[in-house]
C-alpha cells in the first residue's frame, strides 16, 4: 500500500477498478495459454490449450468415477487434517507448559518440519502396507507440524502484562488457560491452521499418486496412461479449488480473530 | 548497529553448554530406545530400520558409490531448477510488485497455481517433459519461481515509504529505484522466499524421482523399500533430511538478519 503512494498519480488514471484488472489478466493468461498449447508448438497428444479442458469438463464431471474420487479425497484430507489439529494443538499447549519437554523437544521438532517428509512415503508403505492408515498417517505428518509450532508459539508469546493481571487477582489455573493463554493464542493457532491445511493438502495429494492410488489422485493417474491432459487438468484444478477454498476460509478466520484481538487490547 | 553486533557477539560467545547438552542426551535416548525397541521388542516379519543397520548401510552404501552418484544426480537436478528459478522469480517479483496495476492483474492466479498441491501436478509434467533429468529440473523449476515470485512481491509491497519518497525526491529513475531501493529492502523477504522454495523444491524432486524410479536419492528410496531393505531406504531419506534443515537453518539466520537490518532503518 506504502508502494503505491508515489506512484498512483500514474495508476489512478489507466485503473481504478481491480476487477477490470483481474479480468484482464486472467484473459492474458489464458490467450498465452492458449497459444503455447496449440498450432503444433507441442506434440497435439499432450496439448491442452484452455479451450479444449474447458471443453472436457462436463465428460469429466460425467465420469462416474468423479464424484466418488472427490468425496474419497476431502474424506482423507478431513480425517487427516482433524487428527493433526488435535494433536498438533494438544502437543503445542503441552511443551509451552512443560519447559523441560520444550527445550528437549523442540528442536526436533522443527527439524522435522524442515526436512521434506514424503521422502519416508516408501518406507512407510513398507511397513504399514498399502492401507487408508498409511495415506492417513502421511496427511497427518505433513499437516501437524506448523499447527504445533504455531500453537507452540502463541502460547509462549502471551502478553506479560495480562499474565500479571491475571497472577495479582489470583485466577486459577484453568480459568487462566481459558480466558488469557488459550485467547491470546488463538491468532497463531489458526495461521497454523491455514499452513496445516495447506501442507495437508500436499499430504493429500502425494498419498493418493504414490502409495495405493485412490480418489483424485487415481484419477490424475488414469487419465495420464490414456495421454488425457485436458481431463488431468480438470482434476487437478479441483485439486486447485479444494486448496484455494481452505485457504480463503482460513484467511476469513484468521481477519475475523485479529479484528475482535485488536479491540480487546 | 553497534550494538545489534554486539548483542549478537555476545550470544554466541555465551553458549547455553547445559541446554546443547540436553538437547544430545534427547537424541541419544531416542536413539537407544528406538534400537531396544527394534532388537528387542518388535517382531513382525519385516526388518525395520535401526540406528545401528542405518549406519551399517550408509557405509555400504557410500563404499559402493551409489549414494554418492544418487546425491549428484538430486543435486544435479535441484541446482538446474532452482537457480535460474530464483533469479526470474525475483526479477518478475520486482517488476509485479513494483507496479501495482500489473500486481493486482496478476497476483490472483499465480497465487492460485501456488496454492495447487503440487504432487498433482508431477504426472503433468512427467507427460510434458519425459522421465529424464528436464522433467524433474522443469517441476523445481516452477516451484522456486512461484514461491520466489510471491515472496519478492510481498516484500517489495511492503517496502518503507520513507525511502521511496526519498528516492523519488533525488529524481531517481523507476528502474533505478527497483534495483536500489525495492530489492535491498526486501531482501529479508526473497531469503524467506528461496528458504521456503527450497524445501518445497525438495520435496518436489523426491517425488518426481519416485515416479520415475530411474536415477537419484528418491529413487534409491523407492527401489530398496521395494526389496525391503529399509535400512537402505532409509539412508538416501535421511540425506534428503538433513540438506532440507541445513537449508533451513543457514537461510533462516540469513533473513533474520537481514530482517533486523530492514528494521533499523
């Protein structure tokens, strides 16, 4: 916002409205699209200009296997997602409150999130087999660590002040969990939430191409041996609204908390 | 900034000896217990992965080469994607965000195709580009610039309005004001962005190389989880995980220094 200040002498007068902006955008988007996949440039078996997968969606959304394949994916990414959150959520409030399990752990902790963790996909399908546990268990491992951590954090980065108010008036134990720790934290929770759901989603995705494939995933993998670009494309754009909808959801929560924290100040 | 340095001198002068200390003894009591647990306890048919078998196979592993070979070719194919996709990632961050109708176009669906769990989009380029060493560098490729791209523009939209209007005072040309105002002040932010790329870049290139299953550390992974042999499988995982923390560690202080030095002024 500070960037536009000097320059909007110049922008006032070409925008001012951002929906014509988005528009137009998305139509350079699609004409480049549009021409880098079509007149020969690329091998016509794999090319998929906007046109044509626009084409192909109802053939898709008709597919029988469709509809199944989603509901398959939001059931694995939902029970994955929840299970992360309660613990990553659990786990968080548990190493801020126990400082010898903080110092211990939590190094290893964010070793863990650093390092890319589907690299143990194979292992994992090694040992548990190739069941819904597995796929499930690598949704939740992708998803718990920016929940724990940022739950971690909030919790530890409540305001001194109101942890003294809250000491000299002699608040119990739960009720300052309740009405000051859990509250103050609860911004970090939900930017951990969104990081979760997002990273989740990737869990999701990487479960269901690389270890029994199922729902979406399948369906990627099936139209790829038939050479069916336009129709991948369809799946993975619903791969792209699933995400694009957590993140829109989460980002609405997380205004919504930092509006109503700010008046509480 | 004397006393930013100072500050820092002295912290690292002051190493906490008891908290490294216990954070070690953490590791060594994981280390011991998960070793009792597998020699002792366990007793399914398959053989899982041991500190002590760990060990043993990575000295196999590297006297017989192939480690070493699998870890260039993973480097091979992380450098070629992602330094050219650092560099256009910051190029086109600054000239997006630096102008604002441009950003407003455009934002929206870069970052729709960032929020796009990536895995669903390897069979795509697999397609397009074939199982070879282009493939996997194009899927690095994209991540970076996308993380990158994103990064660069929040930083340069967050640039301090004091020094834009400084430069605009000393009659400073736009492009010179990008190069020598919007890129040094979000620095912080392209380092966050390249940290953040690079661990996805990883995660991208360990799963490409599982669909291919033809060269690298992911597909040593893949071939020795499908012989069982974990201890095997494991060691390329734990490479991969230590490059993502290393990565993570040297370009986190990075950015919280540059960080610190965006502040000041």
């Amino acid at each position: 916002m500070s960037v536009a200040q000097p320059r909007l002498s110049f922008a006032k007068r070409v925008v001012n409205n951002r929906w014509f902006l988005r528009f137009a955008g998305l139509l350079v988007i699609l004409a480049l699209w549009e021409y880098m996949f079509s007149g020969g440039r690329i091998n016509p078996i794999f090319s998929a200009p906007p046109s044509a997968v626009v084409q192909t969606v109802p053939d898709v959304l008709a597919d029988e296997l469709y509809f199944p394949a989603l509901l398959s994916t939001l059931k694995l990414f939902s029970m994955g997602f929840g299970i992360a959150a309660v613990l990553g959520i659990l786990m968080g409030l548990l190493l801020a409150r126990v400082r010898l399990l903080d110092a211990g752990l939590t190094p290893y902790l964010n070793a863990l999130y650093a390092s890319p963790l589907p690299a143990i996909i194979p292992i994992l399908t090694a040992v548990l087999g190739y069941t819904f546990q597995t796929k499930l268990l690598i949704v939740v491992l992708l998803a718990i660590f920016p929940i724990l951590i940022n739950v971690h954090q909030g919790a530890r980065s409540v305001d001194g002040t109101l942890l003294e108010v809250a000491r000299s008036l002699r608040v119990s134990e739960s009720r300052l969990w309740m009405d000051v720790i859990i509250p103050s934290s609860l911004p970090f929770l939900i930017v951990g939430l969104r990081l979760g759901a997002a990273r989740g989603m990737i869990g999701t995705a990487v479960a269901e191409l690389y270890t029994s494939p199922d729902g979406l995933g399948y369906l990627i993998l099936r139209y790829g041996f038939r050479f069916d670009m336009d129709a991948m494309l369809v799946v993975v754009l619903t791969f792209t609204g699933i995400s694009l909808l957590l993140s829109w959801s989460t980002g609405l929560l997380e205004r919504r908390v930092r509006r109503w924290r700010v008046t509480t100040a | 900034m004397s006393t930013a340095s100072a500050r820092l001198r002295q912290r690292t002068e002051h190493t906490d000896w008891p908290r490294l200390a216990f954070i070690g003894s953490v590791f060594v009591i994981v280390l011991v217990i998960w070793q009792g647990y597998v020699s002792l306890i366990y007793d399914r048919p398959i053989p899982l992965p041991t500190p002590g078998s760990t060990i043993d196979a990575f000295i196999e592993m590297s006297q017989t080469g192939e480690l070493w070979q699998a870890s260039f070719e993973s480097a091979q194919v992380l450098l070629l994607g992602s330094i050219p996709g650092i560099l256009l990632g910051i190029v086109l961050g600054l000239v997006i965000g630096g102008i604002p109708p441009l950003n407003t176009s455009l934002a929206p669906y870069i970052y729709a195709f960032y929020a796009t769990p990536f895995p669903a989009l390897i069979p795509i380029f697999v397609l397009l580009f074939g199982l070879g060493n282009t493939g996997k560098a194009m899927i690095v490729f994209t991540l970076v610039v996308t993380t990158v791209l994103l990064q660069t523009i929040a930083g340069v939209r967050n640039v301090d309005a004091r020094f834009l209007e400084v430069a605009r005072a000393f009659g400073s040309s736009p492009t010179r004001t990008l190069v020598e105002v919007h890129l040094p002040a979000s620095m912080s932010f392209i380092v966050a962005g390249i940290r953040l790329a690079i661990g996805r870049a990883l995660v991208g290139v360990v799963v490409a190389e599982f669909d291919t299953a033809l060269s690298g550390l992911g597909a040593l992974i893949f071939r020795y989880s499908g012989r069982l042999a974990l201890s095997h499988a494991f060691v390329p995982a734990v490479v991969f995980s230590i490059t993502g923390i290393l990565i993570y560690v040297s370009l986190k202080s990075a950015e919280k220094r540059l960080e610190k030095w965006r502040q000041l002024g």
